[in-house]
C-alpha cells in the first residue's frame, strides 16, 4: 500500500475520489491532503488548462478535517462544497463534514469551548462559525449521546446530586413556575434569558442543548451553590 | 445575610486619590481597577491595572465631579496564578467568557458609544459561557461638558494604552476556596402598569406593543406624560433589569435609550422613587457591605443630585452603564468575594 492509498485508508476517503497531494509538516504536526474526484480529476485538469471551470469544481476550499494521531489534518479540494462527504465540508463551515459532527456533538452534550478545543487543537474562532451557521441555518439536528452521569466526582465531594439532563426538574426549571425563591443573579438572568431564547421554538434538539448549559451551570458553581443548591432543586420539584 | 458574613476581609472597595498617590500605589504592586478623567489615567505609571474615562465618582465626601482625582480600587487576586488582561474588538468580544479563568472573575470596561459598546449591549447574553462565569464591570464615559469633543477610553495599564475602540477586561482566577459574587442594587421597580414588549433588539425604538396593541413608545410615553428620568423596568426571574431613555425625538416619533431593549421581555416604566438616598440605603442594607468592587450609575448621580450627599457603603466611579453579565442602566453593580465553607 502506498503512502496515498495510505492515508486515504486513514482519512476514510473512498471510492471514486483519491488522493492527488500530500505534504507532512513535521514541525508544526499538520498534515495536508488535496483529494479530487477520480472521474474529475481530469476535468480539473482540463479547466485550469482551458481557464474555465467545469461544473461541480470550484477555487480550491481547506477543511480541517480530523486529527491523525497527533497531527492536524487539512483536507483540500476543488470540489464543490458538500454535506455528505464526511471529507468534505459545507460552504462557510471550517470544517470538514465528519469533523463538524465530531464538534457539534460535544457542543450538544454540554461540553465547553475551551475543553473542545484543547482536547482536538481547534481554533476557537473555527468552533465558533461552525455554530454561528448551525443557528443561522437552523441545522440543529444532531444528535449526540447523553453526556452520562459525568458528576460522580461532584456528588462524593459531599455536594447534593445533580439531577441527570433527562430529570423533569430542569423542564420544571425552565417553566419558571417555581423559582421564585432563586435568589442569586446569575441563575436568574440565565434562565430568563433561556426563556426567551425557547420562547415560541419548537426544536427538541436546541432545549436540550439549553438544559445542558443549565445543567453545566451548575456543575460550574457546584461549590459556590452548595448551600442553596438542594433547596433550589427541592422547590423546583414540589 | 449568610452570604454578607462570609465575605472576606481583604480589598473593599477602593478610594478616591490624588494622581500622585494612586501612582504610588500602582508602583507599591497589586492589582487595580481604576477610573480617572482622560488627561490623569494618561499620567498615571504602567502597571497592573485596567481602567477607564469618567469624571463622576462617589467619594468618602459624597457625590464629586473631578478632572484630576483617581478612584483606585484594590482587586482581590490569587497568590497561585496571576491575573490577565486581554482586549476586544467588537469581532471578537464574544469570547470573553471564554477566555475568562474556569474559577474566578472577569471585570471588563467597555467605551461608552462605540461598536464595542454596542455588540456588548445586544449579544452579550448569547455569548458563549455567559451566566457560567462572574463577569462585571462599567462603561467609561466622559464629562457631559465634554461630549462632541472628546472620547470615552478603556485603559490597559499594563502598558498605558488608552482604547477608544476596544474593550479592556481582566481576567482574574480566584483560589478554589473562594467565589466571586456579583450582585445588583436597583431601586427601581415596575409600576405593574402597562406592558410593553418590543420587536427586535435596538437602541433605538419606534413600534411597540403596549398591553398588545400596536403602538408607538415615544407617543406612548408623551400620553403618559413619563417622567423620563425613570427607566423601562423588567423583570428577569426577580431581578429588575432597566432600560434608560437617552432622548425622545417626538419629530421622528423615535426614542433613543442608553441600553437596548430585547424582543420577547416584558417591560413597564418604572414607580417614581421618593429619595434616592434613603431609597438606596434600603436597598443596599443587605447587599452593599464588604463588597471589593462596585460601580454605580451617572444617572443616579446626575438625576438624584448625589453631588455632595453619600450613599453609605458604596464608593466609586459613577459610569455610563454598569456590567453585571450583561449591560444594565441605572443600577449600582458590586463585587464581593465570598469565602467558600471547607
């Protein structure tokens, strides 16, 4: 197997499209793929000698794609953007299509900006266009798995439990019925402003996405929160 | 109250200086928030601080309006890990929340009527990590005298730039055994008049709906007969959050206001208050004591005569427009730090 074929392997890029270039850049650990569709890889030829473009090809796009152990991987193509090539990315989207899933997932379970993109070395301002178009475009539906019960840690710290996304108390919570007795600002104007944002939507994947982020506020505050914590969930059940 | 007493000793609030001993105590070390009239900030040493421009404070002596004082407030900080300071323009502000430390607080000063004003106004609330992390501040202003003539200016001290068109905010983490609380003291209320709801985000507002019905706020407000000096009030699950009206261009059948109104809140002009002082002081007994940190507005100031009269626990600058997580008007926003229960 050659090195193309390779990394082709690698990259998950199947048949008919294939690896034209590659360029390792030991230093800064990036790695550069340029693929082409095989059976348009002469009409890519063909446009630039002729000077014109054919249809489905385009100004050459960067993606970045996912990591390659510890190397970043930037997928080039003339091709069209497309939405279905898990090598390929959309138009404005930094990404390519699988890594965007990757991070929009993460994002959907709650997981913070700064986790993201230090555990796969993303640029913040990557991560932030690729939601900035999921809102605008209203491309919401992915869906992730449930983030777990990642609050062991929490809950043997002598910390009251932190109800799992799926309790009924953060819906409850939402409504806003019984929160009368929140006393502290930022809860406050972080459910209002979660209220509004909801308001007249109907789009289960972005409530949940609202209750992970009011979940995660509590996890974040768990310690400053510790001696309302229980009462606020205890009324918020009642 | 409970949070009140544990509030720790250390830096409470700051004090008003002549420019040669605020000098000093940048050069003696620490951390600072500072405000000055623009010439002063422009003399004052490098160092570790963020400041920004207004002429307005209140001092140990009440209410002043002064071009050559300092008021220098001393910021709680962290023996393990050093705060610092970052800038933003209006592209990239939305990542201060982001950049602000998992455990501590972020104080930011922002340049009155600039991009970097405005984006914070309407989007902060979107901002990633918003509500998650402390974040307060103030908007630098100017003398009213001045307006048309000069230009309100962040500071980062660090290296004695004055931003015109940037926001300057410091990054503080905090130890794990302590917390940064912010909090609001707010004497307005809502009259639980009418309700009037807006269409879209602006500070600049024609149609409205009062009550549901179609309407237009400035004539809405000349119908009234509203005293302008009160906010539109709204509450955002028990806090009252206010919008100040700027001007009314009954021509243009236009109202300018001084922070933006939101689609989807309810709001009602606010009850007219008595005293602002005694008013204050009701409302400050259980929150203002023991804060580090606290900024009020210039329209209190201006609106409530506070030149020369105290309002008791409370010293600082008084600002165009006041941060506790998003941008407020007329409300004195404070900092404290709170000793967490091993």
């Amino acid at each position: 197997m050659n090195t193309r074929e390779l990394y082709r392997q690698l990259l998950a890029i199947g048949d008919p499209w294939r690896v034209r270039r590659l360029e390792i850049n030991v230093r800064d650990k990036r790695l550069d793929i340029w693929v082409e569709h095989v059976a348009g890889s002469t009409g890519g030829f063909l446009s630039r000698a002729l000077g014109k473009k054919s249809a489905g090809f385009d100004r050459e796009r960067v993606w970045r794609h996912l990591n390659v152990g510890r190397y970043r991987a930037f997928v080039h193509s003339e091709a069209a953007p497309s939405g279905v090539e898990p090598f390929l990315g959309e138009e404005g989207i930094p990404f390519t299509n699988a890594m965007a899933a990757r991070v929009s997932s993460l994002l959907a379970v709650g997981t913070c900006y700064r986790a993201i993109c230090t555990a796969m070395d993303l640029d913040f301002e990557d991560v932030w266009q690729l939601k900035a178009a999921r809102y605008r475009g209203a491309d919401t539906n992915d869906t992730a798995p449930d983030a777990g019960n990642e609050l062991v840690a929490w809950t043997s710290g002598g910390l009251p439990p932190i109800p799992d996304v799926s309790d009924p108390v953060w819906e409850r919570m939402l409504a806003g019925d019984h929160n009368s007795r929140i006393k502290i600002l930022s809860l406050r104007l972080l459910l209002s402003q979660t209220q509004i944002q909801l308001r007249n939507v109907d789009d289960p994947s972005l409530r949940q996405q609202k209750i992970h982020k009011l979940r995660r506020y509590f996890i974040n505050n768990a310690r400053a929160l510790r001696p309302e914590m229980q009462r606020i969930f205890d009324d918020v059940r009642v | 109250m409970e949070q009140a007493q544990q509030r720790m000793d250390g830096p409470h609030g700051g004090a008003l200086l002549g420019a040669e001993q605020a000098a000093a105590m940048i050069r003696s070390g620490g951390w600072f928030a500072i405000a000055a009239d623009e010439p002063v900030l422009r003399r004052l040493p490098q160092g570790n601080w963020i400041g920004g421009t207004i002429p307005y404070f209140m001092g140990a002596n009440g209410g002043e309006i002064s071009r050559e004082k300092v008021h220098v407030t001393p910021l709680p900080t962290s023996a393990h890990g050093g705060p610092w300071i970052r800038r933003y323009d209006a592209e990239h502000l939305h990542r201060i929340c982001v950049d602000a430390p998992e455990h501590g607080y972020t104080l930011v000063i922002l340049p009155a009527m600039t991009p970097v004003h405005q984006t914070y106004a309407r989007e902060a609330p979107g901002f990633e990590d918003m509500f998650l992390k402390p974040v307060f501040g103030w908007v630098a202003g100017i003398h009213l005298d001045d307006i048309n003539r000069c230009s309100p200016a962040a500071v980062d001290g660090s290296n004695s730039v004055l931003c015109s068109q940037e926001a300057v905010a410091l990054h503080v983490p905090l130890p794990e055994s302590q917390v940064a609380e912010i909090g609001i003291v707010n004497i307005f209320e809502q009259d639980h008049g009418d309700v009037i709801r807006f269409p879209s985000a602006s500070f600049t507002i024609t149609g409205c709906t009062v009550n549901g019905r179609q309407d237009n706020l400035a004539e809405y407000l000349r119908r009234r007969n509203a005293d302008l000096r009160l906010p539109l009030v709204a509450d955002y699950s028990g806090s009252m959050i206010n919008v100040s009206v700027k001007a009314v261009d009954e021509a243009r059948g236009a109202v300018e206001l001084y922070a933006p109104v939101f689609p989807g809140v309810e709001y009602q002009l606010a009850r007219p208050v008595g005293d602002y002082v005694q008013a204050f002081e009701r409302a400050l007994r259980d929150e203002g004591a023991g804060t580090a940190c606290s900024f009020n507005c210039v329209l209190n100031f201006l609106y409530s005569d506070l030149e020369g009269r105290c309002t008791p626990g409370f010293n600082g600058p008084m600002t165009f427009g006041e941060v506790a997580y998003q941008l407020l008007n007329q409300t004195m926003v404070y900092m404290a730090v709170r000793r967490l229960p091993t």
